[in-house]
C-alpha cells in the first residue's frame, strides 16, 4: 500500500519528508516529531524508486541507528539489507576496511578503545623516558585527540609534548591501530587525498542524510560535506537550541556553515510540539528567547490543559529529595501515574547521591540512566562490603573484595590455600583464616599469616565498635582513616589525582548520608543490620518488567532525546545551572547552559516540578544557596511558588486506602 504522507504528516513535515533533491535544511524543535519525519523521508526515498544502496543516514548513537532502521522496515516491509543508517564512527570504519592500504596500513587494523590509548601513551613515555609523575595521561590523551580532530591547535603550554604526540601516532602505525579520532580523520584524510576513493562514495552514496546535526563536530562536517559535494543531495536535521555537546567537540554554529556551502538550500522549520503542554513550552521559549546566536523558532503546541510550573524552595538538599520522593508517591497514589513516568533531572552527578537516598528511604524503585548509581560506585562498593564483613565475617563475596583492598601482602597462593582449606573443611574464609593464625602446621608462609592476623585484627576491632549501633558513621570514617583509603586511591589513580580526589569525596558524601540516617529522630532501629539491608535494596538486581516500572534519574546531559509525564528538575541554583566552572572556563558557555536547561524544561510533557535548595551540603560545610538566574528568563505568570499541602482530611485516608484494596485484590 503506498505510503500517504500527506495523510499522516503535519504541513511543515510533509515538506520535508517529500523534498528529496537539493540541500535541505530541517530545524526540529523539542518534540516535534522528528525521527518520524525521517523514517517516512526514508521510506519515500525507497517508494520513488532510489536504490538502498545510494541512501546514506548518519546519526550519532548505535541504539538510533537501530531504532531508525527497525522502524523505517516495519514501515517498508522491506529488508533493507543494502541500506546504509549508522553513526559517523560505523560509517569510518567501513571507509577503512575497504581503503585503509592507501595511508600505509593493512586492512586488519585493531581499534584502540581508551584504555587502549592510555597505554600505550605509557609505553610511548617509557621508551621517551617521560616519567609517570611528568605527565597526566588522561589529560595528555585529551590534548591529543583535540590536536588530531583540529578543535585546538600547539600552543606554547603543550609544545612539549610534541614528540610524544608524533611517537605516538607513529606506534599506531607500527601496531596497526587506530584510535576512535582515526575513524573520523583517516576518511576524511581519504576522501580529500585520493580521488579514486572520494568518486567511489560520490557514485555510491547519491542520497546523504544528517541527524541531530548541531551535535556534529568541525570534522564530522568536513565529511558529510565530501560525501555530497557532487550530489548536492543532503538533508540535514537538528536544533540549535539544543546543542550541548561542545564538551565533546560538537559544534552548532555548523548550521551557519552549512548555509554558506549549501546557499541553494531549502529549509524547513518543524515548530509544532507533540510532547508538551502550552505552559511547558512557553516557559522554554521564554528561556531561550534570551539566546544570540540561535535560529528563531517558536515551538507551539495543540494539546489543551496543563498547569504552571512549580517551583519549591527547600531547606537543603534533604527537604530537597524528601519534597521529591513525597510529590512522587502523592501522584502515583493520587493520580495513578507509574514510576516510569517520572524524570528526575540534575546539572550534575554529584547530586544524584542524596536523591538516591531519598528513594530508597521511601523504598521507590528507580534506575540511574546514562550513568552510574551512587550505591554502585566501586569506591562505595568498597567501603559497604568493609561494612558487609564487619557485621557478618562469614561474607565470603564481600571478604575476597577487601581483603587485599588496600593491598596487604595477601597473595593469590595463600588465598587459593585458604580457599581450598575453606572448601575441604566446610568452613567460611573467615573462620579458616582464623583458625589458620594459630596453626603451627599452616601451608602458608610466616609473613602471609602476619597479615592475615592483622586483618582478622581490624576487623574484630570495628566490629566489637559498629555493633554497639552508636556513632557508626563516625566509626566507619575512623576505618577509612587506619586502613588510608585516600593512599589506595592514589595509588590506583596515580597518573589522574583528580579521580582520587572525586572518588575519595564520593566515599566522604556516602559516610555523610550514613551519619544523618544514624541521627535520624524518626529512625527507631539504627543499627548496621537495618542500614546494611537498606542499602541492598538498591543494589540487588530488580526485575526490569516490573508493572510500575522505576523512576528515572539521570544528568539533564543524559535526558536528551527522552521524555517523561513528569518532570523533576533539581538544584536549579546559581553555580549548578548555569555552572559555575562551566562559565568561568568560557564566558560563551553561557548559552549552552540555557540551552541545556532548555533541554531540561522540553522534556515534561505534562508537569514540571523544580527545586531550588536554600542551602547545600558540599563537602561537610553547609553552603548558601541562590536561585538560577536562569528563573528569571522564564515569564513569571508561568511559574508558581509550590506550598506543602495540608494533611489529608481522614475521609480522603479512607478513599485511598479504599483504591489501594481494590488494586489489590482484597
């Protein structure tokens, strides 16, 4: 049956799903049904009788280019085995496959991941006779991928590492390697220095497709640009206000560009919004408004209803996920919306701990998306499993975790020794290294049994302290002194003190929220055992098919592309959003910050709720807090001053406790 796009397209998106020769230029507002659009354009390029095979569509994550080609076959019903939708990394590593002999390799390369990088960048620095303590790889590592990729060039602070950079690249040779900046740069460097390979895609790809194209970078441009400079037949989609990305060398003012190289272009605004209420999109375009260098667009909506925004000022960050947490249960008990729902979003991760606190406390399921949880932090997985053996010596998991967490001379033969001794006799690890302290006849050596004494020591010594159920943060601060946490960490980090520094933070955060539950008035039990279960809440697997599903919590960074019923926007306070670092780094970065908590506002379809802490706790001092400026921007009829609510009248009890029996069957 052919495709009606008329029928199922609005307007603005028909042109642009129909326009197939020619540059085209598509600015898609938050919303507004831009990946639909795309896989009907596909699909019409397919109907009018284009081959698979002269359809190239870029975008930037594999789970789209997946997304895009199930959709476009399901709406097709065909196979789709020759055409081509994957990211720009995909696309540069079957450049290479196919040419990569002409630049002097074979076409067996490895692909040398980061870690990859780092170490040879140590290798290189050994045989240059550059010691650990002169250089920090991973910042060398970023200046390199910045040298290679033309976002900066040598200045005089980095001409010193010059030849490590040229040895470097010339090991990558050697190895038969590139690097994630080759899979950008080599094919380019092919398409510009070999003709035969530039007319090979010239005459295979007729047909060039670009999404979310204010993420891409200089080099990503100069790409696509090759690949259609004969065609002239480019299409290309994004939205500059939502371009948040020059952290990882994005760079909007690409749409600018792409109106000099392309002058002949149509272009195409998609300004009515799909997701959102009219007071949500007010708010964004409110915000945005105050932004230079963007297209002017105004998003609109048709869907009716909605409230204002509301905007709370608690105390700290404590009031802060208990407003949270309390607002999340009231409208799934009220309203019956379901955990997946709701969106929590922050401007960075170091927030996310006290939520996560907070959600556990109230026992609501949820997921930290596009990052990692708090609880689940190695760091924090080492000092809860220290806590784990000091409550329950016989964790044999959690004991063969510290053991030798900082190292204690505790070598893989002795533990295989008491493993296997553990194993014959039916005894825990711990009671056989007990037991093999005293033993004159113990199969391991004098110096081995030294430490293992003296681990049973701090044990037994924290355990008889912890157990009494009194100042048990203190206590567990006092073990990450004596076993020196912050040494081990540098020893792990030692050529980034940085991550110490955050890690060893992290772990300070976690003694806190420990320290405030142990003072808790309302906590009737604090014991280690209560906190201990508590913890393991979140840090079992839960079943993902849940009914209800998990709130999600995650960077606004990361929340980009999704959207949620309802929205929490947290921390929204002077020196988080717009960030403090962030602006004092480039002035100009405060346009991308707007554009960020654009993003953040554009996500709510029905509500948005945001907070803005009176005070925060950073690093065990209690800060003054102000508001975002940012909340200035937004017309101020949009917003309303949230109120706590009133205790429920007992009538309304009742009701609710009526629904929740009816739910359940009772």
């Amino acid at each position: 049956m052919p495709l009606d796009l008329q029928q199922e397209l609005n307007p603005e998106q028909y042109i642009a799903a129909s326009t197939i020769n020619g540059p085209l230029l598509i600015i898609a507002g938050a919303g507004s049904g831009k990946t639909r659009m795309i896989i009907f354009r596909i699909a019409h390029m397919l109907e009018q009788g284009i081959p698979q095979s002269s359809i190239i569509a870029l975008t930037f994550t594999n789970k789209a280019a997946r997304e895009m080609t199930a959709r476009v076959r399901e709406l097709t019903g065909k196979r789709l085995s020759n055409l081509t939708l994957s990211t720009f990394h995909a696309f540069g590593v079957q450049v290479l496959r196919s040419h990569i002999q002409h630049l002097g390799f074979k076409k067996n390369f490895s692909i040398y991941d980061q870690s990859d990088k780092i170490s040879l960048l140590k290798e290189v620095a050994r045989e240059l006779n550059i010691t650990a303590d002169q250089v920090d790889f991973y910042e060398t590592a970023n200046i390199f991928s910045a040298i290679k990729t033309g976002r900066s060039g040598w200045t005089r602070e980095i001409e010193s590492l010059k030849p490590m950079y040229q040895e470097y690249q010339e090991h990558l040779q050697v190895y038969n390697a590139v690097d994630f900046d080759d899979l950008i740069m080599l094919p380019i460097k092919l398409l510009e220095e070999h003709p035969e390979v530039l007319e090979y895609y010239h005459s295979r790809f007729r047909y060039i497709m670009v999404d979310e194209f204010q993420d891409t970078s200089l080099a990503q441009y100069r790409m696509m640009k090759l690949l259609s400079a004969e065609s002239r037949n480019i299409c290309v989609v994004g939205d500059d206000d939502q371009s948040i990305y020059s952290w990882r060398g994005a760079n909007y003012l690409n749409i600018v560009q792409f109106e000099r190289d392309f002058p002949e272009r149509i272009e195409i605004k998609l300004e009515q919004n799909y997701r959102s209420t009219r007071h949500i999109l007010d708010a964004a375009n409110g915000l945005i408004s105050h932004n230079e260098n963007r297209k002017t667009k105004k998003l609109w909506t048709g869907i009716e209803g909605g409230k204002a925004l509301e905007l709370y000022y608690p105390e700290d960050e404590l009031r802060e996920a208990d407003f949270i947490t309390e607002m999340i249960k009231t409208l799934v008990m009220r309203e019956k919306y379901r955990y997946h729902d709701f969106g929590i979003l922050v401007r960075t991760n170091s927030l996310t701990a006290v939520l996560e606190n907070g959600l556990l406390a109230e026992n609501i399921p949820y997921r930290v998306s596009g990052g990692q949880s708090f609880f689940q932090r190695k760091e924090i997985k080492d000092v809860i499993a220290y806590l784990k053996v000091i409550a329950n010596p016989d964790d044999d998991m959690n004991l063969l975790r510290v053991i030798n967490t900082p190292r204690r001379g505790i070598g893989k033969t002795t533990l295989q020794k008491i493993r296997s001794i553990a194993e014959e006799k039916k005894y825990s690890l711990y009671s056989t290294i007990s037991a093999l302290r005293w033993a004159t006849d113990a199969p391991i050596t004098a110096k081995a049994k030294e430490n293992l004494e003296e681990f049973i020591g701090l044990v037994e010594y924290y355990r008889e302290r912890i157990l009494t159920g009194k100042k048990m943060a203190e206590t567990t601060r006092s073990l990450i002194n004596r076993i020196d946490y912050w040494a081990h960490l540098l020893q792990e980090h030692s050529t980034n003190d940085k991550v110490a520094r955050w890690k060893y933070k992290n772990v300070g955060t976690f003694i806190d929220l420990f320290e405030r539950w142990e003072n808790d008035p309302d906590n009737l039990d604090p014991n280690i055992y209560t906190y201990l279960n508590r913890i393991s809440l979140i840090t079992r697997d839960d079943d993902d098919q849940d009914e209800k599903g998990k709130v999600n919590l995650m960077t606004i960074h990361a929340s980009k592309g999704l959207e949620f019923e309802i929205v929490f926007l947290a921390g929204v306070e002077a020196h988080l959003i717009p960030h403090a670092r962030s602006v004092e780094e480039d002035p100009n970065n405060l346009e991308e910050e707007r554009r960020l908590f654009y993003v953040a506002i554009t996500r709510a379809k029905q509500k948005l709720y945001m907070t803005s802490c009176l005070t925060r706790r950073v690093m065990r001092e209690i800060t003054e807090s102000g508001p975002s400026p940012f909340l200035q921007e937004i017309p101020a009829e949009l917003i309303e001053i949230h109120q706590p609510e009133e205790d429920l009248d007992p009538e309304e009890v009742a009701d609710m406790f009526a629904a929740m029996k009816s739910k359940m069957g009772k």
